[in-house]
C-alpha cells in the first residue's frame, strides 16, 4: 500500500497545476492521500485511484 500511495504521489504532481504543486510539497505521500479524502478540498486524486485499480 505504502508504494501505492507514492506512485500516487508523484502521478498527481504530474497532473496538477503549479499551484497545486505548491499544495502538495506541503504534504507526504501518505498525508497527501488523507488529505485527498477530506472534504476541505478535493484535487482529482480519486479519478487518479480509479484509472489505477
């Protein structure tokens, strides 16, 4: 899970403006993954997480 979560990591940032760069290096990988989920603010990761189940 733990490769899982990276690989998503760096697929996002790949995918996301540079603000939203800006957003994620704030973050690990497995708090980036949480923070995907809250519903504070959501950047797409979860279209990522269905292209790559």
């Amino acid at each position: 899970m733990k490769d899982y979560i990276i690989n998503i990591w760096f697929y996002s940032l790949k995918l996301n403006t540079k603000d939203k760069i800006e957003i994620l290096s704030m973050f690990s990988p497995v708090e980036f993954y949480n923070f995907c989920f809250s519903d504070y603010i959501n950047l797409g990761i979860n279209i990522i997480i269905a292209e790559n189940i």
